[in-house]
C-alpha cells in the first residue's frame, strides 16, 4: 500500500488491522493458556504497572551501579507486595515478578537459592532454614561457577575439608582460578550462599557436594572473617544483578551445614554416597522447557515491535514515486521479519509439549514409576537441542527485529536492544551451545544403535533404512506442494536421519572420537531440533479451531517450514532428495507466501496481547503513535533537564570564546 | 592439548605462538600499510595511553548522561593535545581520535561539519566560516535525518521559504515528523548546523538545500529563539554523543547561509541548478571504503581477543580423564573462529583496494579527465555491496566471538560487547542492507545488459553463457581440490553469473518490479560481495612474500572460500554445479584445514598487533594473564568501594531483621 500523506502512523496500523481477518483472540486462547489465565495475567500486570515503584520503566538512563541500588529498592517493594498482597501462588508471583522487566538482586534467591534447599536439604535443614529463606530473612547466592571453571563442574576446585575434632568443613579457595565468579546476587545482596566444594574426608576427595555458608553478619552486613566478597562489574545483560565473586579463607561451618538429602558425612567421617538421582535431570528438564517457552515470548515480543513499527513506518519512493512505501511493504523485510513470527510459535508449541511430556513424568515418578528411564533421557536430549537451537536463533532473531526498524531500532526507547540484552545470555547460561548439541547428538547415536525407537521424538529413524536410500526423491512438483505439511515432514526426516547415519559412520571411523566429529553433531542437533519444532508447530496448527485463523497459521507453518529448507539446501540437496529445480520451487514458495501472511500479520502478532507497558517501546505501541512516542521520551533524558550541559563552562566555553 | 596444571593461562599462550611457524610482523606490515607507518601508529597511541584523561577506558561504568559529559571533557583536552602537541596530519589525528574508542560529541563536526564546509560553501563561505570551524569557535552538526525519513531524502519535510524582501530564509518544522532526529552532537553541543530542508522560491519546490543555521548563543550556549534542541536519549553505541533533534519555528538565516558552491539562490529569488556532481558519489566510495577497513579491523579486534582467550582458557575434560581442553582445542570453536579470523583479512585486503581505485579515480578528475563514470558507477556499486555484506557479517561476527568466550565474554570488561555495539550501527547507516544491495544488484544486472563488460570485478560476466550452461561441473575430486584457488574462483563465478541471469529474467517477467525480486536481488549482491571479497584475499596472498606466512595465510583463504561455499550450498549446487559428493568434500575439506590453521591462529591474529590498551580486554591481553586481570578490574566497579551498598539501611534491613 503506497501512502502520500504525512504522519499517519496510527492510521496505517489500524488499516493492517481492518485488511487482516483473524481474531487473534482465538489465538492469545493458545498462547496465554486460556481466557482465564490471560485475565489474571493481565489482572496482575496493571497491579505493577500502578504501583508507583515497580512501575518504574527508566533502566536505560541508569548504569549497572545505578540499576543495582534502585534494584534493591524494587526487590525491597516486591516482597512488601506479596506479603501485603497475599500474592502466594508461584506462577501469580512470576509473573508479577517478570512484569518488572528486568531481573534483581534476589532473582537467584528466588529461583535457586530457595529450591536448593528444598530438594537437597535434609528434613533437619529444611525446617531449619527454608522459613528463613522464603521471608527474606536470609538472603542466598547460588555459588557453584567459579573464575576457572564453568560448564565443566568436575573442575571445580574450591575446597572442603572435614574437621572430625571440630565436626566442622573448612571451606577454602586455594588458587587464583578457585574464586566463586559470577553467581547472581553474591556480590553485596546475599548474606549466605549455597557452595560447591570438592570435600575432603581424611584426605580422600569424595567429589564436588553443596554448603551452606554464611558471607555476612546478619547484624551489619559486613563480610564474615575469611570472606572475599564483591561484585563483577557490568555485564551485557541483568545490570540490575550483583553477580558477585568470593574467595574463602579457610571459613568454617558446621557439619550440618553440607546439603544432607542425599550424600551424607557421618560424625566420624564416614561418607554416605547418594542414591543415583533421576530427579536432578528432570529439573533440567523444567528449566529448559520454560526457557523454551520464554524464548518463545521474547521473540513474540520483538517481532511484535518490529511489525508494528513496519506497518506504520513509510519510507522509500513509491516507482511511480506518488507516494511512498510502508516498510512493511518490502518484500526483503517480509523475508527477515515473518520467519521470526513463526519462530516465537514454534517455540510456544514445542515448549508447552515439553512442558506437558515433564509434568506427566513427574507424575510417573511421584506414583512410584520406575519405567521413566526411556522417556527422562528422549526429554533431556530434546530440550538440550531445543534450547541450543532457540538461545541462538531468538537472540540473532530479537537483533534482526532491531536492525528492521532502522536508526529507531538503535535508540533505547525501542526497548529492542534490552530485550536482546537480557535474553543473549540463554547462549551461555544452563549449558553451552556446543555442550548442549552434543548431548543432543549422542542421543540420538544412541537410539539409532539401539532400534527400534519408541519414543516419539526418534521413531522416524526405525525408518532409516528407507531414508539412506539415495534413490529417495521429495514429490514437490509445484511450488504449492511445498505447503503440504506431511511432505515436509518427510523431507525433514529424510534430512536428519541421514546426517545421523553419516556420524555414526564418522564416529566409527575416528573411533569415537567426538571432538572430530563435533561440526557433524552440531548438524545433527540443528536437523533434529527444526524436525521437532516443525512437527510442534504443524500438531499446534492442527489442534486450532477452522477458521481463518487455521489457515493463516497453516500459511505461517508453511513459510517456517520453507524457510527452514532454504537455510540448509545442503542437506536437503543431498544425493538430489530435492533436485535443482525443486529448490527453485521452495524458494517460490516463500515469496508466494509473504503477501499472504503479510495480510495478517499484525494481527498474528497482536495474538500475543502483550500491553503498551509491557513492550516498554517507543516503537511498538498498540496504537501506532510512533513518532509522538519517541518525542515524548526525550523528556526523561537527565541531559534534558536543563538546556546547556554541565561540562559548558570548563569544556565548551574555552574553546568557543578563546580569542573572542 | 590436554592441559592437566591450574592457572597456567599465560603459559598456555606463550605455547601457542612458540607452535607456530609465522613471523607476525612479516603480516603486520601488510595489515598497517608498512613498519613505519605502524611505528608511528604505536607512538600516537602511547600518546593517548599516557595522557591523564584521554587514557580514560571505564565508559563501561558511566550511563549515557555520564558519558556525554565526561566526553566533553575529552573533547577539550583532545583539542587541546592537537594544539598544544602540533598534530596537524590528518591520519595523525584520525589515529589519535580512534584511540580514544569511542565517539564524542564533536564527531560529526570533524567527520561531517567541516567537510560540508569544505566541499559545498563557496568561497566566500569557505573564507568565513573554515577558520571558525577549524579551530572549534564554532561546532557544528549534520543535521539532514528527521524523525520520518532517514535513508530517503527526497522525503524530507523541512521547509526553507525564500524571503526577498529580506533577503533572508524562513527555516521551519510544519509537522512532527519534520523535526531533525538522530544528528550527532545536535542535542547539546554543537551551536551551528549544517541543515537540510526543502527549498520554496516564490511558492515553488526546487529540492532539498542545504543551509548553515545557527542554533545557540555563542556567548552563553542557550538555544537561539525559534530553536527547539535536545538529545534523543541513550542508544545501543556511541553514548558519549548527544545524538539530538531540533525543530525549528520560523527561524530567519541570511541568503548568504545556504550553501552555495554548487545550487544558487541569486537576490532576485532565481535558482541556479547545480552541475552535476560525480565528486559526490566519490565521497560516498571514499567514505564506505574506509567504513569496510574499519569493519576489518574491529574484526580483527574481537577475533585476536577470542583467540587468545581461547587458547588460554581451560575447560570440559580430556577422554582419557587426565586433564582438560583448551578452548581452542574443540573443533566447533575453530570452525566458528577461524573463519572470522579470514574476514577480518578479506575485508582489510578488499577495503585497501576500494581506497586505492578511489584515489585514482580521483586523480583523473583532479586532472580534469573525464572518462571515469564507468569505474565511478562500479566502485559505488561494489562498496555498496561489499558494506552491507561486511556490516552484517562483522556485527555478528563480533557477537560470535562474544559467545565463544562463555561467561566471560558476557562481562563488559572482556570488550566484546562494547566493540559490538560501536560497530552494529554500521547496518544502518551510510545506507541500510536493503538499500544498498539493491544498488549493487541494479549495477550487475545494468553491466549483464550492455556487455562486453571492462571493469575489472564484472568482467566474469562476458563469459556468463559458458556459465549458465547447465552441464558445467567443478572440476574438484578430492578435497584438496577446494584449496585450489582458481577453482574456487571459478566457483564463485559461475553462482554468480547464474543469479544475476535468473535476476534479469525474473525482473522481465515482474516487469521490472525491483521489489517483487528483492529477496533475489539480495543473492545477487551477496554471490557479488563474495567473489569480490575472495578474490581481493587471492590477491592479498598472492603479493605476499615466499614463506611460512605466505603458506599459512593460503590456508586461511581456502577455508574462507571453502565456508563460504557451505554458507550457500543451494546456490552452488544448482544444476549439479557441485554433486553431492563433491560438497562432503568440501565440508572434508574444512574439517582438515582447521588443525592446519590453529597452528598458527594466535600469530595470524597478533598481526594486527594490537596493544593491550587499545584492545581494552581483560580477556585478551597478549600475555594471556586473564584470570588476574578478570580479579583486578573488579576494583574500579563503584559497587566495590564500600563493603555495604547504599540502600541496606532501607530496603535489605528491614527485611533480613524483621522479626530478630
């Protein structure tokens, strides 16, 4: 749509709107949970964003130093809320939380420090210290990462000695590297932590265990002798967080300080090994299905900017040159912009299924269930490779959305940058992506050396034997064919199960060596992993009511599954699965589908029914108001408050005056 | 190298340059344009190391306000130094400038302000006005942007209306997207701007002029009556500058105001049009090709600190069990490093060529020569290409290395991200990626219709027929054949030629309909920048001297072509172009050079020889001690100046003692 006049943001928004026609009511149903649980949702975000100090949007202006105070301060207003609230229910006390925008002090306290304790506390240690804990009274850092060592816990070297005389550990750093780095809330919030410590009995190293160990005076909040403590300094992300460091000196607590749930130290030092513990991996499991689900939302929320401020942009000529183009418009823009919808989709899907297949193990374990092996290994494989492909894809995702609004993309205002910020380090934190795709890899090695598979995620491969045929064609003859969902299936099933057959074949001809084989497993992991969101999203768009709002979301699953191709022709070329002139026909496709989508767009997005305070953007308003977004902002800017800077008189006047 | 001892970062280092079989500065000279220019590089950035402001590296503590302010005290003592210490050279200042690592307020009156001044005033304008200028009297802006249009400036909607009467002209912002947005230095430093607003004459549009208004008092800086002037607020880089807006309320400037070198406006209102001016396009060559040296640069940056940060780090265990890996040792890290390690290389080598055929090209019209608009038109439409490709692939470049270096990389003090968000603005502007592709793909298929073609980077295409046959194969049978560079030329060539043959056709059957083909003409500009980037490495390589570093950088550009051959794999596996055999041996290829490269990988990165300072990483000194600086550094966070943060007493107190 060519457009003449000026300033018609907020008009060209509502124009998408009216063109489109989906009800994305039907669809926030989907992604909220149901009416109920999206009521409530937004029921408790209004309670922030009327609350005069947790409303508080203003994180740009401030630096890490600055975010951190002010973060006490919220985290100080968020606990009297929920105490005076009566907000007791986890999940309204998420969302409360994360209505914040950005995490604090306590998240770690919150999120690890309390849970520690409960899983892995005795009955002893758990009465004791959990009412402490959830009132605040103790404050907990989770220090397992240290200086030298991070993803490889075994390396750990931080040291625990048991001192049968006192029946005390003595905790100590004994090396540069053995400095506790970066855990959340450690640096100046915490007054205790929970710590991992290669112990010591008799001098026999019996391997990393958990203590708990006080780093201040509950009294003044100074360090306790033998306690190094402080903050790392700024980071890319969570400058509201004290990610602290802290050396011991030789710091002593009491036996029952050592996390006892499972492994035990006897008063005579006897050591008490732990039972194997299935249920450490099912909480990976969890974090990494909710990861899954909140990388979901963080791409629902930059493409929700990035299409609004796209449809109510113009820019760029018209050819008859009478008017100009709405940015959206542009066919390159569609092609960046509209996979990234489908991605945040994909991810909703396949992380509520992950979500659903934990609870229902859980459930297996609770009531006594033993035959859980099977399932808990498919689950920790599959989110492994889920989260690897999604931290990566969402985050570049959220910066392509930034770099589609152009220079207003570039300003704070557009919250865009902060969103990437906060959510970047999904990279790097609960496994690393070139650890998680191994995992992933191995697993699926595994499976295939033991067929047949009954899980759902690897059945496809007791077919392997039919999709090692070099003789097998995709049956696409018309561009359009590339929109049947099933013959994509079996294009991505085709695809992943070869790369597997040919690492396994790799594997064997290094003689296992994995480091020589690690680019391949990464492409196993990144086959498998589209195979599976493909399949999440193609069972989500089934499980829709008809309507239009099926058939645009069948469109998006298309163009999600097109795209996937054209990113790895490789390995759909191979041995000509997809001839020459099939990719010709997928790349068709998915200009085909753009205008298609595009007529919904807007509204696919709208369907996440995020508020104007929660994007927190100039940009991404509801109502387009773009322009006077980004002017009334300029307000806030403490260089505004006054016309002539600070530095004039000893900076600028010198040189403008010198020979006047 | 499996590494069993602690704490041996620096040796670990050391023992990779000892390794290595090439002489760094052998490449030096290559990469700093020979030892004395590089001699005096290294002394000018001492200069700044040891000055007692301009050494400042803590931006990372300041917030935007901070930033500015603490810039303008930069500023003067920047000025100050080129006076006091007699730095008259051009290239003398320009290294000084970057030295300081991040923009000020005055960067857009050097970059921008004065050679406007230069090339537009006339000469009396030049007479009045450069002296000012020069010696910082008066500081100016750019100030072209406005809040509804960026890269159109056709759109813009600024009006200048001519009054005879006075002989002056009325400057004014009709609407609320007319106001100029994002100028740098604009919002509280500069007191004059070079603006550009639509010019009325007797009610007639004659286009977008460009006119030197005066913004603020030079006596005591506060905004001129009718001047509207402010900063738009914190940004994803460049911090230390006000960015800024201005609106403009009838605001009177002398018709000896606008700029007058090249358009006219005589006293009785006639428009004098201007000459064509091919000298504009060569400033635009000029400026992209320096912005495509920069991008090799700061790639080189970030790739020499994850280099060694790779080396130096320990991390996961060996299979044995006996000890641990370096970093460097996986395959997935040097199959995502060493490649960055190529573009930096690639893009240093294509951006001294682009500088070099700008600067004879603007010798042939110094002497008046006028057979120059072919070579003009294809360095415009190469720097085009090549800068769109570069800035989105250094960008992200940059963040990869951020991710390889885990935790670490995610604090501030490792650089990365600072380097990522000073750079990341290159995607948008001097022309955002889908401007800028266009033109380049409009220039290829431009020369494909008017063939035989002269120019030196198109001339592959008068044999586009030999390469549309579609029974043309690659030659390759064993993997050591894709380090055979002609081949790879070859290669590139045929991709190439084909996309642009399917662009001309596809632009024929949409009737010319640019953006019905722009996903097709991105591929183009894409295949095109490669080549280009390719054979400007083959060159590079190829003038090297006999010897260890000859040989090596012949295996860095292999890879190179080999990555980027798997980058595309639809494209040069069209029409069986590349068998499927043939790209396992390409990735076979990749797989055996990475072992071959690492060898050398510290040593081909020290190259740039970089000092620690300029660097400004805990994480990549040269002597590999990271681990101590990572502790040091963590002195200068504020948070750490007192063991209590400020807001115990009233927001953790009350909760830690609540019932004691």
């Amino acid at each position: 749509m060519a457009v003449e006049l000026k300033d018609l943001a907020p008009l060209l928004l509502k124009t998408e709107r009216a063109n489109g026609d989906v009800d994305p009511r039907v669809l926030t149903n989907v992604l909220r949970g149901g009416q109920a649980a999206n009521d409530r949702r937004k029921e408790l975000l209004q309670v922030i964003e009327r609350h005069p100090v947790l409303s508080d949007r203003d994180m740009m202006f401030r630096n890490h130093t600055q975010r951190y105070e002010f973060g006490l301060k919220k985290g100080f207003h968020y606990v009297k809320l929920l105490q005076e609230g009566g907000y007791t229910d986890p999940v309204d006390q998420q969302i409360l939380y994360k209505a914040m925008a950005e995490p604090l002090g306590f998240d770690v306290h919150r999120a690890m420090f309390v849970p520690t304790l409960e899983n892995q506390g005795d009955d002893a240690q758990r009465a004791k210290w959990l009412p402490l804990a959830k009132s605040y009274k103790i404050l907990g850092a989770y220090a397992q990462t240290e200086l030298g060592h991070g993803s490889n816990v075994q390396g750990i070297e931080t040291v625990a000695t048991f001192d049968k005389a006192t029946q005390e550990f003595v905790v100590d750093s004994p090396t540069l590297t053995s400095r506790k780095w970066w855990p959340g809330g450690l640096g100046k919030t915490a007054n205790h932590a929970i710590v991992h410590a290669r112990l010591f009995l008799d001098g026999k190293d019996v391997g990393v265990q958990a203590f708990l160990v006080q780093l201040r005076s509950l009294e003044d909040h100074q360090p306790l002798p033998g306690i190094e403590v402080g903050d790392i300094g700024p980071k890319v992300g969570f400058n509201g967080v004290d990610n602290g460091y802290c050396a011991f000196h030789k710091v002593r607590v009491p036996r029952e300080n050592m996390m006892m749930r499972y492994a035990k130290v006897l008063p005579d030092g006897t050591f008490v090994k732990p039972k194997s513990d299935k249920l450490v991996y099912l909480t990976m499991v969890q974090v990494r299905a909710y990861m899954i689900k909140t990388l979901g939302v963080q791409m629902g929320t930059a493409s929700t900017i990035c299409t609004r401020f796209s449809a109510a942009r113009i820019q760029g000529r018209t050819p008859d040159n009478k008017g100009e183009f709405q940015v959206l418009d542009y066919q390159n823009q569609q092609y960046k912009l509209f996979p990234l919808i489908a991605i945040s989709y994909a991810a909703h899907f396949a992380g509520t299924s992950l979500v659903e297949m934990h609870d229902s193990a859980l459930d297996v374990i609770k009531r006594g269930g033993s035959s859980f092996g099977a399932k808990l290994a498919e689950l920790h494989a599959v989110s492994s490779g889920l989260k690897a492909w999604l931290a990566e894809r969402v985050s570049d995702g959220i910066e392509t959305c930034r770099r589609l609004c152009g220079g207003h993309g570039f300003t704070q205002s557009s919250n865009l940058a902060h969103i990437f910020t906060e959510i970047v380090g999904a990279n790097t934190y609960e496994g690393t992506f070139d650890v998680l795709v191994q995992q992933h890899a191995r697993y699926l090695l595994k499976t295939l050396a033991s067929l047949p598979a009954n899980e759902e995620s690897t059945k496809f491969l007791n077919q392997s034997k039919q999709y090692s045929d070099t003789k097998l064609r995709c049956k696409a003859q018309t561009s359009e064919d590339f929109g049947n969902l099933d013959l994509l299936l079996e294009a991505f099933q085709t695809r992943v199960a070869r790369i597997i057959l040919t690492l396994a074949s790799q594997m064997k001809n290094t003689k296992s060596d994995g480091n020589a084989c690690m680019v391949l497993m990464t492409r196993a992991s990144t086959a498998h992993a589209e195979l599976i969101l493909l399949e999440a999203f193609i069972r989500g768009v089934k499980s829709l009511p008809s309507g239009p709002e099926k058939h645009s979301m069948t469109h998006l699953c298309s163009l999600f599954g097109a795209w996937l191709i054209t990113n790895s022709l490789g390995d759909f070329r191979q041995y000509d699965y997809l001839s020459s002139g099939q990719v010709d026909l997928v790349r068709e496709q998915i200009v085909r589908l753009l205008p298609i989508i595009r007529k919904n767009c807007v509204l696919l997005t709208d369907a996440w029914d995020f508020s104007d305070f929660e994007l927190n953007s100039t940009i991404g308003r509801y109502d387009g108001d773009i322009y006077r977004a980004l002017v009334k902002r300029t307000a806030d800017e403490p260089l505004n408050k006054t016309q002539v800077p600070k530095g004039y008189e000893k900076y600028l006047k010198p040189l403008i005056q010198s020979d006047l």
